[in-house]
C-alpha cells in the first residue's frame, strides 16, 4: 500500500447533528489523532464535511487501518491515492496507482465506473471526459483479466476528486464500528464482571459516544487474582474501540461477608447486587458519571428476573441501563465474538457471584422482604462500605 498517504474518513450520523456537528467533528478528529499518535506523524484535519487523514511520515499500513476501524463515529475508510499535480496525466497516473494496490491481490474480475466530481471548476476537462478518458484508460489495461464497465450496478465505484490543486483517487470502504465518538454524550459507570455480557454491555454504551469508567466487585480470597487479571484484559479490550476505560477495583469480601451472615441466604444475590449498586452510585458522583450500566438481561438467571431486577434498581436513585436487557445468550455471545471478548470471557475464573450463591435463590423478590433483610446489617454494613471506599484502587485501561 505504498501509495496510499491519505484516509478519507466517512461518518453518517455526526453529520446529522445541525450545529453540533463541528463539536463532533472535532471530537473525532481528537479522538482520531490520539489513536494514530504511536503509529507515524499524521494530519488530521477537518475540510468540508469530511475528515481526511493525511501521512507525513512512514507508517504501517495494516496497523493504522486496525486501529482506525476500532474507532466509535467511523462508519467507512476509505484509502485515497493523490495526485499531487493538477494534470490528467497526473490524475491518470494516480488512478492506476491506486488500482494496483487495492486489487492486485484479489485480482481484477469485477464491474466499475468512475464517478468524478469538479470542486475546483478550473480543471479544463469536465466530469464526464474525465469518467470517459479514466474509464477508458483502465480498460484498456485490465480488461483482459475481467474488468467491465457497469454504470447501473458497479461492483466498485472509483471516485476521482478534484479539489484545490490536487486530484484524490479512492475506491474501497473498509467499514468501521459506526456508532458516535467517544466524549460526545457524558460518562457512565460500568459494572464490569470477567463473564461474557458486561463486556458487550460496556461497548455498546461506549458506541453511543459515552465515556466509561468501569467497577469490579472483587472478593479475595475468595475470588483470585486471576479473576482480576481477566476482568482487566476484557476492559483493555473494549478500551481499543472506547479510548482509556477507568477501572475502580472495589475490594467488596467484608461486605459480602456481613451480608453472608447476617442474611437469609436464598436472598445473598438480591441484596449483594443492591450493595454494589450503592457503592457504584458513589463512585458515579465522585468520578461524574451520569448513569450506571449493567449486563443484565431479563431472565437470565434467577437475580435477573423483572421482579428481581425491580428490587436491585430500587437501591439507587441514578439511572440504571441494560443495553443486553433484550437479547438472547446466543446473540450476545455472537457480539461479544465479533468485539473481540469471547476468548477472554469465557476463561474459567469464578467471580464473586458464583461462590456466595444460594441453591434455591428466591426469583421473586418482594421489597418489604428485602428492606427487613436489609435492616440486620445496619450499624454493621456502613463502616464497611466507607472502608470499601476509602481503599478502592483504581487503574486506567488502555
Ligand atoms: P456477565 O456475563 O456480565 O458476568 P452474568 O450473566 O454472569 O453477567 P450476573 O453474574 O448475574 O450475570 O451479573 C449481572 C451483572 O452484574 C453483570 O453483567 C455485571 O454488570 C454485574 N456484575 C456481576 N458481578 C460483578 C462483579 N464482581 N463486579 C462488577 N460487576 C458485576
Ligand atoms: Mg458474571
């Protein structure tokens, strides 16, 4: 791919935005920017409507496009070849450039038709002789091996661009995640566990455009430290499309503990989920969240039914989201393999859940139940949340 110095970036629902579409422009272009840093020195910049990334040092191909794709608010790249003189010949031999790297590969048995477009008006050939003269020129060269014209239906449309003083050639889309940048639409605090949804569930808030921080509930000795390790990992990945993720480690086994012997134990699950909400509420106002985000989907497991997940919200007075509320296992699982977090999830690592779960969980929670449980652990549970608290540590994945 020596010859593509340039990314034409495309996004579809930032450009809907009215006027707040320069904020998200220019929140992507940052975001864009930060990711590609480590890679080469590159211009990212902003010019009617579109974002187009320019290389101005060495870079690898592969590995730029890797980390472009992962980047909530794309929707498409597409790879551009320049021309960098404002000539025929020029934009000719661009054409042929940019053919050659995208298609020498996989060969050049497909239909096409160029499609061009004048900015700079001052081009002395018009569109339709340039489509003409480039749909012409690679005929004559690639016909043999199968190019064809199809002006209806192409398989591939080949834009030529004259802009300014120079000529931009692209073809090809490789699709992004879509979604809208990160940064656009607040933050939230994630309750992140090692299993398969509360990574899916993380991603798909983060794709809205909300920066996440992320709390594990962690109960040593009773969990190990490589549960910990794992719930790290998942967060790690998901930060590749979600830019830095704040990790707030909570170290919750007292509190599990108190609630473990103070309570009836087919309602361990009701009442430990209760407490993690409330200490994520306080981590959400310290760290200015505007919503906790969960993994949950109804009927899942006993703690997951509508009574169950009725109770749990009842602790808190901050939104709660489910964005896997809806979905099957199945369909998560299917997620979760194309982000990337099955392998990790489904590492054999318990969390804390499963160790304190009762065999017969109640499934219909009632609140006066609840609350009544609840009222044993007063004077108990306090200092050990404050505790919780003071000691949680915190590390930033990315
Ligand atoms: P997951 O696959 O996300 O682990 P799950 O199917 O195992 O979910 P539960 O164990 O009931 O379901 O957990 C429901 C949700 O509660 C999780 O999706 C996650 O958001 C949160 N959660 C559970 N355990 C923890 C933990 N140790 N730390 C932080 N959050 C947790
Ligand atoms: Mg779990």
């Amino acid at each position: 791919m020596s010859n593509i110095k340039m990314f034409l970036v495309r996004y579809a629902e930032i450009g809907t935005k009215g006027k707040n579409r320069y904020v998200f422009e220019d929140i992507l272009c940052k975001r864009i920017r930060t990711r590609l840093k480590s890679l080469g020195e590159f211009d990212v910049r902003r010019d009617f409507g579109r974002i187009y990334i320019e290389a101005l040092s060495e870079y690898d191909y592969d590995e730029v496009t890797e980390r472009l794709t992962k980047i909530f608010g794309i929707v498409g790249l597409c790879p551009v070849t320049v021309s960098e003189e404002f000539t025929y010949e020029s934009i000719r031999e661009a054409v042929m450039d940019h053919f050659e790297d995208t298609f020498a590969d996989s060969g050049f048995d497909f239909s096409f038709k160029v499609h061009t477009r004048r900015i700079n008006k001052g081009f002395p050939m018009n569109s339709m002789e340039i489509d003409m003269e480039i749909g012409h020129d690679l005929l004559e060269k690639y016909e043999s091996e199968g190019l064809h014209v199809d002006v209806h239906k192409p398989d591939i449309m080949v834009e030529v661009e004259l802009r300014g003083d120079k000529g931009y050639v692209y073809s090809k889309i490789i699709p992004g995640p879509g979604g809208l940048p990160v940064g656009t639409n607040g933050k939230a605090m994630s309750l992140l566990s090692g299993g398969i949804d509360s990574p899916v569930a993380t991603y798909m808030v983060a794709k809205r455009g909300v920066e996440m921080d992320a709390v594990y509930f962690n109960s040593p000795p009773y969990t190990s430290t490589r549960a910990l390790e794992k719930v790290e990992k998942l967060g790690t990945i998901v930060a590749q499309y979600s830019g830095p993720i704040k990790l707030h480690i909570v170290n919750f086994t007292d509190i599990q503990l108190a609630i473990y012997d103070n309570c009836p134990h087919d309602q361990l699950t009701i009442i430990m989920k209760r407490y993690f909400f409330r200490v994520a509420q306080e981590l959400s106002k310290r760290n200015e969240c505007q919503a906790i985000i969960t993994g949950e989907s109804i009927g899942q497991v006993s703690s997951q039914t509508m009574q169950s997940l009725a109770v749990i919200d009842d602790a808190v007075e901050m939104p709660v989201f489910r964005p896997v509320i809806g979905m099957d296992k199945q369909e998560i699982v299917e997620y979760s393999q194309r982000i990337g977090t099955f392998e990790t999830s489904i590492e054999p690592y318990e969390d804390c859940c499963t160790i304190f779960v009762d065999k017969h969980p109640v499934t219909k929670p009632k609140f006066y139940a609840i609350e009544k449980s609840e009222k044993r652990l007063v004077g108990i549970i306090e200092p050990l949340i404050e505790k919780a608290l003071e000691n949680v540590e915190t590390v930033i994945l990315k």
